[in-house]
C-alpha cells in the first residue's frame, strides 16, 4: 500500500474515504513531530475522550 509520507515512527492512522467525490483524508499519529513533516498540516490533538 503507497502512503503518502513515512510510516515508520507513526502510532497510528485513519484514512476517511467519501464516496460521493472519490476522495480520501489520510491523518497519521505521532508521539513526536517528525522533522520531514514540517511542510504539511500539523494539527494537535488538545482532548480525546474515550
């Protein structure tokens, strides 16, 4: 399977696929920031309830 950035130090991974416009969301969970990632999105998960 091609991701689109490295997967090596990821802890986790959701891909949401909508039908309606053949498109896809990929989000990758780190524990810490990877350097190579600076470029693209970062977004920081401030709650999760369970």
């Amino acid at each position: 399977m091609n991701f689109s950035v490295d997967t090596d130090m990821c802890s986790g991974k959701v891909l949401i696929y909508n039908p309606d416009k053949w498109k896809y969301v990929e989000y990758y969970f780190y524990e810490t920031m990877p350097e190579n990632l600076l470029a693209k999105p970062i977004y920081e998960i401030l709650h999760l309830s369970v």
